[in-house]
C-alpha cells in the first residue's frame, strides 16, 4: 500500500497562506512529519495562489520539500504549465496528480508524462463531467489506461482514481469507488489503483473515523494506494493490520515489527 | 449488521470458573453490558464443565442471561443433548451455534433446529474435517444450505460460518474467509454469512486492531452478522461507520445519531 501524503494541499486552511508567504519552515515540518510517518510520495498543491502565480509556487514548494525528504512528489495541479515547471525541478520520478480524458487538458499532461517518465493518476472523468455510474466511471479508465499506454506511459506507472465523493450525499458513493477499483484491478492487473479518501467523508462527524474504515474497505476491493494524511496514526495502523490480513505482508513480519516498535494504535 | 456477543464463553479465563461455581452476578453483568453496548444475541457457551454436566450448565447459563436481558442466546456446544435442554428454557427464537456437515452430529442438531424454529450457524466443515480452499468449503456449505432447507429450516435462518483461522498460520486464511462470503452472498441471496472474527488474530499481538480491520474487510465482502466482543468500543465504532459507507445507513442516520450520542470512538 503506497501512502501519498495529503497534508501540503493548498486548499487546507493552514497551507494557503504558508505557499502564500514561502513559509519554508512550515512546508519543511510538514514534509518531514509525513515522511516520518510512512508516506512514499509528498502530495504538493499551490493551487490556491492563482494559476499565473502557480508554477513558481509549485516549483518552490517541489523544492521545499525536496530539501529535507528524500522522497518524490505528487505533482498536484489540473494546470499543465505548472506541472511542466515542478517537472524541472523535481528530482527522481515524479507522479503526476492528475490527468483527466477533458480533451482541453489531455494531451499536454500525457505528453509531459510520457516525456518525463512520470508516474500519473487518471481520474475517471471527461468532457461529459463525472460520470455517476460505476459503469461509465469503467468506460473512462479504460479508455484513459488505453491512450496513455498509446502515449508511452507504462502501464505500471498509470493509477486509475474512481473518484470518491461524499455518502453523505449519495449512500452508494462508497459502493461505487470499491466497484471500479475490484473491476480495474481485474482487467488491468498491471494498473494501479489510488483514492482521496477523505472525500469519502465530506459533511459528516468523526471524519476519522469514516476515513479510516473507508482505507480498509478499498484496500479489501484491490487499492493499492491512498492520498491520505499519514499522521493519523491509528488510520496508519490500521492501514498495517489490513496488509497483513490480504496475505501482503510475509510472515506478517511488518505488522509484527510496527508492534514492537509500538507503532501500532488500537 | 448483526452483532453476537462473544464474551460468555467458557473458554474464556474468566468464564470456565464463573459458570461452574455458577456465578449469577459475573453473568448478569456481562450480559447486560454487551446488550447495552449493541449486541443482538448474547452468545452462551458452557462446554468446559464436560459434555455430561454441559446440559444442566447451559440452562443455567442461558436462564441467567435471559433473566436480565431482553435478547436471544446464541447456543455454543456441538452437543446435541446440550443444545436440546437450552432450547427448552430460552425463550424467543435461539440461534443455534453450530451445525456442520459431520455425518455423526448433523442429524440431531437438523432436527432439533427444524422443530423449535431456531436459526441456525452452519459451519462449512465435514467429515474430512476443514476444507483448506474457499472452492471446498463452499461445497460443504451449499450442501448443508440445501440438507438443512430440506429438513425445514428456512433459508433467512441459515447463518454460514466460513471457518476463519489465524492469518499468523498462513497469509491466505484472511482472504479465503472474504471469498466464502462474497460467493456465499452471490449464490443464496437470502442466506446470512457469519464468522467468529477474533480467531484471524490468535498468535499476534494487539489483537483488537486486527479484529476491527478484519470485520470492516468481511462486511465489505457481504458479512452480515459477527461473533465480536461488543464491548470493544472502536470495533463497534467502526461497524457503525463501515454500514454508513456501505449504503446500509439510510441519510447515515445511525452513524450521526451515535456521534451525536458521543459513542464514536477515533
């Protein structure tokens, strides 16, 4: 299970301003804090600031972060000439958040994917909008892993995102996301498969609570990687417990390990 | 989400000497708590005083609970005799804990189930004993859904136990345990699945956290009734939140009202 770590989105009340002000101390406690905590890609969105203003905040913000984790990014921006200047500066392979089939977008983001080897998420949406059913969500991966491969992306380097959004809105909300990801993962065994969980829960008490469920859930579907906050621990320990009980940690050896580290929150 | 309470139960340290020194007050006590914290049997299980002495025992036993709680016992013994005097003295309709296919004990527990109305937990085990893959125990399974139809018990009164064993003895029993139910679910619409959770986390340690990622990867899969301990107040948590993202919680009406009640534990 690979954890993007969320934290560094500039849609968060507390991020805004720190882009806003290259508040490096900030963005440096965060990075490390998530790292610490088990993320393998730091989630980097400074989308807040403007899109002309973008680009050099993303690439700032790229760098930040780089300065004190040795870990890639999730480039996250639906703006192009921001993903291609963080792309410069970014070092190791980065992975592209996101890419839709909106034929407005879709073709420079798969060639600066294809161009720069990047990982990319392929949210399940076009230029109809969302699609409701899990079915039509289906219709748009597919054609989205068909094309990018087409482009030169890798199958392995593609994540389809279902697209969660609230049950507070919608009850079958969650059905549908673990649909698609049971679905993608038997017709594209290569495919990775990754959610914003958090959306999940929009609207409603305890969101903690529903994230944490919801990660164990999908995770049962086939997910193979979560944009998460890693420094909720108990979602974390949970997040370990889940892989050893799906047969994806030998012996249960890493589980074992958290435990005596005291790393495991009941 | 049906929760039987598993905490009466001889084979608990603390029980085996409470039920022979017939510890009225222990019991009373147990049994209203696990009411009170959502149970909807009270499971009762007496076989550690010897099969001979196991009758009188689990009258007692379930005469005790039902003197407090205003709940159904799910009788626990593979003892024909033992099970017969209990279902003279419960009132309501008992859950009978277990039936399987072994030919030495099935046609006594079928008939007793049959004509006292009872539901009935049906173990996908036979007389070569526990079948290691999901594709055999399911055949046990069916063939106890259609015998124990055939003698009269009715399909919604079928609880199917896929047999859950330690994930520290081998990485696939997790997995084996989600693939019964969800073929169980697709196969017999009406039939309820039903597992004793606890058993995936024997040898492991913090055990609480394995039964609760557990029980929200089995619902997951279609689980509809659990052998839990209630008193674990983030398992029940938990449950509470997985029925709301599984569509089960109309408006999340169940999940607010427990948060506003202050019994959602993070």
């Amino acid at each position: 299970m690979l954890v993007v770590g969320e934290r560094l989105n500039s849609t968060r009340k507390s991020v805004a301003p720190a882009i806003k002000n290259r508040d490096t101390e900030f963005v440096k406690k965060e990075a490390s804090a998530q790292a610490e905590a088990g993320a393998a890609y730091i989630d980097c969105n400074a989308a807040t600031v403007g899109k002309d203003a973008e680009p050099e905040a993303l690439c700032w913000l790229v760098e930040t972060v780089q300065s004190v984790v040795d870990l890639p990014c999730a480039l996250d921006s639906p703006n192009a000439a921001a993903i291609e200047a963080a792309l410069q500066v970014h070092r190791g392979t980065a992975l592209i958040n996101s890419i839709t089939a909106e034929s407005s977008k879709y073709d420079d983001l798969a060639r600066l994917a294809a161009e720069s080897g990047s990982k990319v998420i392929a949210l399940a949406m076009g230029d109809d909008g969302i699609p409701s059913t899990a079915e039509d969500r289906l219709k748009v991966a597919r054609e989205l892993v068909a094309n990018l491969n087409r482009a030169g992306v890798a199958i392995e380097d593609i994540f389809v995102d279902p697209l969660v959004f609230p049950v507070s809105s919608d009850p079958e909300n969650g059905r549908r996301v673990m649909q698609v990801i049971e679905q993608i993962r038997e017709e594209y065994p290569g495919v990775h498969t990754i959610a914003g969980i958090s959306n999940v829960s929009h609207g409603l008490p305890k969101r903690f609570l529903l994230n944490q469920a919801f990660t164990v859930l999908c995770m049962g579907a086939g997910l193979d990687a979560a944009i998460i906050d890693p420094l909720d621990e108990r979602l974390m320990s949970l997040i370990i417990a889940t892989r050893a009980l799906l047969g994806q940690d030998e012996f249960c050896m890493d589980y074992i390990s958290a435990a005596r580290a005291d790393k495991l929150i009941v």
